[in-house]
C-alpha cells in the first residue's frame, strides 16, 4: 500500500507543513522508534530440537507475541544480535530451567510497521 502525505495551501503554508515534516524526520533520525508497542508482530522460535525444554516449546507453540507483551513475558530480553532479533533467555527468567535459552524472538512486521508509524506522524504534521 503506498503512502501519500498531502500538503496544500497557501505558499506560505506549503513551506510551513514542509519544514514541521523535515524536522519530525530528523528527529526521529537522531533519537529512533520506541521497540516493544502494541502494533509489532514478534514469533517466537525455539532450536526445536531434543534440548529445548517444556517452556521454551510452549512459547514456540503460543508462536505469535504482541510487541507491547514482551516486556511482561520475558522481561530479560535485553540481548539483541539486531534490530529486529532479540533473545528471551526465558531461562533467566525461569531459574529452576537448566542450561541457556536458545530461542529467539524476531519482530516479523518490521520495517513496515516503522513505515507506517512514520507516515502517520507525516500525516498529523500536515494537519498544522
Ligand atoms: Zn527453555
Ligand atoms: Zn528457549
């Protein structure tokens, strides 16, 4: 789906809406998106091998965590390899668990979802 950002009026107003636009996006340049919101689709994947425990295959089975569940479910999730790929380490978390946690839960709408947190923030800045 493309998205359209209008911007109309007087000259004045056009440089106005245009200028508002240039710095959200330089600010969201310099300070990012918040991660872990009720719009992000994160699943779940454990090693799915002989290994994994009781819990981790649960999580694999539930599959699909809302962004904004993550920080309640697996408040240990601070190890991030990238952006869009963090580690729940559920074995923090479960300290009677053996061994380390080998899952990862990987955010499947981005960037998109960053697109259109963008564009809609485009879209209030056009409306002065
Ligand atoms: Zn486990
Ligand atoms: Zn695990």
């Amino acid at each position: 789906m493309s998205r359209v950002v209008r911007v109309a009026g007087s000259l004045r107003t056009v440089r106005d809406t245009l200028s508002r636009i240039r710095a959200q996006m330089a600010m969201r340049d310099a300070i990012g998106w918040s991660q872990f919101l009720a719009d992000e689709y994160w699943e779940y994947r454990s090693q799915r091998d002989e290994k994994v425990c009781p819990i981790c295959e649960a999580n694999d089975l539930d599959h699909l965590f809302i962004g904004d569940e993550i920080s309640t479910k697996f408040p240990s999730n601070t190890y991030r390899e990238k952006p869009k790929e963090v580690h729940p380490q559920v074995h923090i978390d479960n300290p009677w668990l053996k061994g380390e946690c080998r899952c990862s839960l990987f955010w499947m709408n981005f960037p998109e979802i960053l697109y259109d947190r963008l564009h809609e923030e485009l879209l209030r800045e056009t409306l002065g």
